[in-house]
C-alpha cells in the first residue's frame, strides 16, 4: 500500500511517505507550544516527499493521520491538512491515536507512552506490541494527573513520550515501582504512523468526511462559566483553558 | 473561473461557491449560536471543533450539488483573517490542502474585505471608488475605497462595535440573541416620544465612533423604569434610532469630506431595516447612490470570501501583490492566519 503520512499534533510536526519498499520521511520540531506554526512546514513536507518519491497524490492508495492526542490546534491543523489532501484526490483517510504512534516506535514489548497534556496532566494509554501487527490497545487514552495511572504497569514495560520527559518522577511514584524502561523517544512521528497505517490496512480507512479528532480533553469550558438558560452569549467570552 | 470560498473565523461556519460568469451558485452557512449560548460568549475552542466536523461535509454537499457542474473547482478562498486563531486555522489547513490537492491556486482573504465587497453578489453592483459603513459584531469601520484593493480607514470604534452595542443592549431588556433583530422587532411597537437618548460623539468633529457610553445610558434608564412590554419596546426604539442616528451623521459627514457618491453599508447590523431606510434618505439627499447586500450577507458568510477571493486573484495589480501583514509568507505552500489584521495592511 502506498500512504502518505501526516502528524502535527505535537511540537513536532512530520510527513512521511511509505511504500511496500520504502519510507521517505520529513521531521521538523517547534519550539514549545507553538504547534500553530506547523501550518508552515506541514505542506511543504508533503510536496517534498511526493517529489522525491515521484508520486502524485493520486497515486497514493490512503492518507493516513494523528488524530490525538496532543495540541488541540495542532491536531485540527492535522485533520484539516489529511481531509483537504484527501477529498481533493479522493483518498480515504486513517486515523491514528498518537499514543498508537508512540507505541509503534518500539520493535515489541508492553510501552506505557505519555504526552504532556499542560495543567499538570499527561495524555497516556497502555499498549503491547507485537512483531510485524499493529500495536495491542490494553487501555484506552485516557488524560490523568501522572500519578494516578487507571492501570497497573508491570515491570518489564518501557515508558515513552513527552510526558515522561516533564512527569517521570510522578509516573514512577504512581505506578509504584521504577523498573520501568525509559526510552528517549519524545514525539510521535509520521513514519510509525505510516507503519500502523500499514498494518490497519484499508479496511480501517474511512471516508475524508467521517474523519475524527481524538482530543480525549473534552471537559475544556469550566462548568461555572456555564450561564443559565436564556442568557444570551456576549462576543468573545474569555478563553476557554487547554492545550 | 469557478472558486470556492470557506468562512471560519468566529462562530459560522460558511462556504460558497462563486463562478465568474454565472455568480454565485451555491452557498451555505452553519451557525454556531446555539452551541455558545450556554457559556455566555463564543468559546474559541468549542468554536474550531465544530467548524472542523461540519467543515468538510459542507463543502462537499456544496461540491455535489446539482447546481455545480464542475466537480474541480478553480481556486480555493479562505479566510485567513482577523478572528480567533483555532477557527481561522480550520479554514486554513483545509482550504490550503485542497487547493494543493487539487493543483489550483488558493488565497487567504480578509474578512472585512469579504463584507466589504458582499454588495458585488447583488445585481447593480457598485463601482469604485465607494465610501463603505461597515457595522458587525466585532467591528464598526467606515472605509474610503479609492480603487480596488485600496481602503483607507476615515473612523472606527472605540469601544464596542455597533452590533455588540444591539447583542449587550437587548441582554439587558432581557431580550434574545442576537440582539440586533430583536430590538429592532421590539421597537416597532415602541413610542419615539418617550425616550431620546444620546448620540455619542457626534458634536464634536471626526468619524470615529463609541457605542459603550450609549449601552451606559440604557442601562440606568431600563433601572428607572418597570419593564414592561411597552417601556421595553420604547427603551429598543430610543436604542435603535439612536445608534442609527449616530451612524447616519458619520456617513454624512464622510460623504461630505470625500464628496463620494456612493455608499456601501455591510455587516451584520447592516440588515437593520431602519439604517437602510435612514441611509437611503441621506443618500437620496446627498444624489449619493446606496449599496448593501441581500440581509444573509450582511452577516457572515462564505459567498463574499468566494467573491473577495475572486477578486484577488483576478483583479489587475492585486492577483500578484503579496499580503502585506508584517509577516510575509515563508513559502508557497504555508498558510498563516492573522488573527488581528487591519483592511489597511492587505
Ligand atoms: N436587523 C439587525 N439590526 C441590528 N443589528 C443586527 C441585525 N441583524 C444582525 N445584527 C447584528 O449583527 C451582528 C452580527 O454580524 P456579523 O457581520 O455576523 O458579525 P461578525 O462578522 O463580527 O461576526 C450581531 O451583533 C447582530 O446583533
């Protein structure tokens, strides 16, 4: 299956583009927090890696995509970028939790990935790979304060992602030992999501329309903002918190 | 030339498509306003999930519609400016990727300039050079057009815009939102004689404007009084005539420092019945000639960032210019958005 690959949903913004024979990828990363700055890299990648690999997009058999966790913004830039590419060649689409992402840059093993949500939070599921199929959901992504995993981690588990990098300490305290095997890999990256995308195959494609975000932070308005009933909206409320 | 052009900078999600020969063909508009009611005000974040999940599906129902028989478009127009950053960037990401995808041109538009042009959808559109009112939301600007794609802002608010001055004033008569049809739907039972209230800043000279001191104004007045229907329709009426009034003096006084002889009025309070009527005697007077679009373009839409990006990119002298934000675009393939952006700067 030929698949190009999008992700934009952390600081790191990557496009890959992969083939039964090869996997050409291009990697930038953002100074923190400004994942809004991916809507100068994300095209121009994909344009690189279609020129190297001489393929047009209608070529292709699927885009794929992270669709979050992450930045909320850097994810829509995501989804926007797969949906317009998509619609315009008449691509299905496939989307990828990035926590799946980071759980494939392992060759095999039970991987505890986490990327820092902000406000003292950390997006993270838990996931076992197994040789050549894509990675085992043993816990669905969930956003929890680092120290107070919904699930046990057993011993022989690694740990990856920006949450380990700002919350390790917490992690290790929550889930009780510190056996754990912490690798130095930070950011999900297109080429992982083009190796899961390989091994969903199409029948895990959907239709550009039907593509969705996977914010898992849905509770984004504080409920004391919430007015009654009846009373009318003013311009421009204040910001709602998130990240 | 056949463009499409995609509205996301607040809470509509809009998208048109415009053909050269043929107009407008087809748009659509979905509206956000029951989503936000609840929070008292736009939610930036809830505004750019919605606009992302009804985004494309829209665009796509407007792609297969019967009406359009080109299943390719030739240009993509998206607005790329001022508004909240999460919601322009839907338009933005989308807009920009389909554009590539489908190997055609595609441009970041103004949303001022979207209002600007939105009479040009109409039969008998205007010419240059024009004096244009704009009254919406988020802004009150009245704008020399000396030639295509050259304003010069004459005044603006200094505080509210005139269509948050209707939404704040008709909150507090405990009226619905928005607030600009509701006034103007109380007022009609209201009695002129009952109420004058102020029209702020128009004794002393200039074309800026400030709506706040008014909104003050009815707010210790609706104190006073038992809000009753009546008194509330008097208060709406005293409201109404007085902002309308206020923007009435400043297109005066525009038309007669340029000696235009034409004014545009859009925005979403320009599909106020009452300004229309008013302006149109002062035009009638002044053997000016006035211009507005049909009511649901006055308020946001996709069908005047369509027109505004046809107009880019066809107009002699404008198709080549690069949008001057202080922040030129790193590369062809980049779509920035800018959330704060003056008409002067395009
Ligand atoms: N008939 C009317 N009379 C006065 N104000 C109106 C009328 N219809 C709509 N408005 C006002 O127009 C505003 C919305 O205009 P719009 O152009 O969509 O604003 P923005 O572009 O800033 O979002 C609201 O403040 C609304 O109250």
């Amino acid at each position: 299956m030929k698949i190009l690959a999008i992700d934009t949903a952390t600081e790191a913004c990557s496009v890959a583009l992969s083939t039964a024979q090869e996997i050409i990828q291009k990697y930038d990363i953002q100074s923190i927090g400004q994942p809004a700055a991916h809507s100068r890299l994300v095209l121009q990648m994909v344009e690189d890696v279609l020129q190297k690999s001489n393929f047009r997009l209608g070529n292709l058999d699927a885009i794929a995509v992270n669709t979050g966790p992450g930045s909320f913004t850097g994810v829509r830039i995501g989804l926007g970028v797969a949906q317009g590419l998509a619609y315009g060649a008449d691509l299905p689409v496939i989307g990828v939790c990035s926590l799946a992402v980071l759980a494939a840059s392992i060759e095999s093993g039970v991987v505890l990935p986490a990327i820092d949500a902000r406000m003292n939070q950390v997006y993270c599921g838990l996931y076992e790979v197994v040789k050549s199929s894509k990675p085992i959901q043993l816990y669905h992504p969930v956003v929890v304060n680092p120290g107070s995993m919904p699930f046990p981690v057993n011993k022989s588990a690694c740990g990856l992602g920006s949450g380990w990098d700002v919350y390790g300490d917490a992690i290790i305290a929550g889930i009780g030992h510190n056996e754990i095997n912490r690798l130095s890999v930070r950011y999900p990256e297109a080429k992982y999501l083009a190796k899961v995308a390989q091994q969903s195959g199409l029948e895990s494609a959907v239709a550009p329309m039907q593509l969705q975000a996977t914010y898992v932070r849905n509770n984004i308005v504080e409920s004391r903002k919430r007015l009654p009933p009846g009373t009318r909206p003013v311009r421009h409320a204040d910001h709602a918190r998130g990240h | 030339m056949r463009i499409l052009g995609i509205e996301t900078s607040c809470d509509d999600t809009g998208a048109a498509i415009y053909d050269s020969h043929q107009g407008l063909i087809v748009h659509q508009l979905a509206s956000q306003v029951d989503l936000h009611q609840q929070y008292g005000g736009v939610v930036p974040e809830l505004a750019a999930r919605d606009h992302i999940r009804v985004l494309l599906p829209l665009i796509d129902s407007l792609v297969r519609d019967p009406l359009n028989d080109a299943k390719k478009l030739d240009a993509v127009a998206y607005t790329a400016g001022p508004g909240l950053v999460g919601a322009l960037l839907v338009g933005a990401s989308l807009g920009k990727s389909l554009a590539q995808s489908w190997g055609v041109p595609a441009i970041g538009v103004h949303h001022m300039e979207g209002h600007l042009l939105s009479p040009m959808l109409e039969d008998n559109p205007p010419e240059f050079p024009f004096l244009a009112l704009l009254v919406s939301g988020g802004h009150t600007l009245l704008v020399d057009v000396e030639a295509a794609g050259h304003y010069k802002i004459l005044g603006q608010s200094v505080d509210d815009a005139a269509g948050e001055a209707f939404d704040k004033t008709a909150k507090l008569l405990g009226l619905d939102y928005p607030g600009g049809p509701a006034i103007a739907k109380a007022a009609i039972n209201g009695d002129a004689n009952r109420f004058t209230f102020p029209r702020p800043m128009t004794n002393r000279p200039g074309l800026d404007f400030s709506f706040s001191g008014l909104k003050t104004h009815t707010l210790i007045t609706a104190q006073k009084h038992q809000l009753d229907e009546q008194t509330i329709a008097d208060i709406a009426l005293a409201f109404e005539l007085a902002v309308v009034d206020t923007l009435k003096i400043k297109c005066s006084r525009a038309l007669s420092q340029t000696m235009r002889k034409r004014l545009v009025v859009a925005g979403g309070v320009g599909a106020n019945q009452r300004l229309r009527a008013t302006l149109q005697k002062l035009a009638d007077q002044n053997n000016v000639r006035l211009f507005y679009p049909r009511a649901e373009f006055c308020t946001d839409n996709g069908a005047m960032i369509a027109y505004a990006g046809y107009f880019r990119l066809t107009t002699e002298g404008l198709a080549n210019r690069r949008l001057a934000t202080g922040k030129p675009a790193v590369n062809d393939y980049a779509f920035d958005v800018h959330p704060r952006w003056s008409l002067e700067d395009i």
